[in-house]
C-alpha cells in the first residue's frame, strides 16, 4: 500500500507503481476528489491511468452514488464504515 498526503503527492505514486485500485477521500488540501480523478485518468494506460477506483467520503450528501460514478469512480464508501465492507466493495472491481 502507498499513501499520500495530498492528491499531488497522490500522482506520482500512481505513474510510478500502475496501482490495481486507487482509494481516495472526498477532501484533500490542495485538490478536489474529482480534480485527482481528472489529472490520473488524462495518463496514458501505460502510466496508471487505467485503474479501478473507490471514494470515501464523510460528506455523505455532497454527491450521491450516481454522481460519484458518473465521474468515474467505480465505488463510494460513506464513513464510517468497516473493513469488510471496503473489502466487499474492492471484490467487486
């Protein structure tokens, strides 16, 4: 697993390793969940730009699922949530 603390330091990582699934909160200091979508997604596949990708959120009514789908995420979690369903949500990808 590889973490970042903002979606900046979020890019590199994805180039670099070509992840299977990008996990990503709805809040980061210097960019939107939506904005980092963006910027991985305009990579070529052969740089990571094709992944599998699942929000969390705690902003349960900022966007609804649909929304969070039709921008490109596969999967939403609303926090909290538990392990097993971040698990069961990952199995499905």
């Amino acid at each position: 697993m590889i973490t970042a603390a903002d979606a900046l330091q979020g890019l590199r990582p994805v180039r670099d390793s070509h992840p299977d699934v990008v996990l990503s909160d709805i809040r980061m200091p210097d960019r939107n969940w939506f904005g980092l979508l963006q910027d991985i997604r305009a990579l070529d596949p052969e740089n990571g730009g094709m992944f599998q990708s699942l929000l969390w959120t705690a902003y349960a009514e900022s966007t609804g699922r649909e929304g969070t789908i039709a921008a490109g995420f596969q999967e939403r979690l609303n926090k909290p949530f538990y392990p097993n369903q971040l698990l069961e949500a990952m199995i499905q990808f």
